[in-house]
C-alpha cells in the first residue's frame, strides 16, 4: 500500500494540462473584469453624451 502511494505522490502526469487550465481560467478571469470595467466606463461616458445631446450643451 505504501508503495501505491509513493508512486502516486511521485507521479506528475497530467500536472502540465491542470497547470495551463489554471492559467487559462485566470487569464478568462481577467477578461471578464476588463471587460466589466470597460462596460462601465462607456456606458458613463454615453450617458453623458446623451444628457449632453438633450441639454443642447457641449461637454
């Protein structure tokens, strides 16, 4: 039994896929939060363009 699990503890196959999944999800991660921002921030941007349009004001 120790000798299975000696072998298991020594064993790394499949440790470079789990490795490029996890940066992999990171990366996705910050997509979405740049994304989220960039949303944000235009959608502020647009709506004081739109007020601006109304009001007749430039900015």
């Amino acid at each position: 039994m120790s000798n299975l699990i000696a072998r298991f503890v020594k064993d790394e196959s499949g440790a470079t896929a789990i490795e490029y999944g996890l940066i992999a999800a990171l990366i996705a991660l910050a997509i979405m939060v740049g994304a989220s921002q960039l949303g944000t921030a235009l959608n502020s941007k647009f709506v004081a363009i739109a007020s601006a349009v109304k009001t007749g004001k430039a900015p």
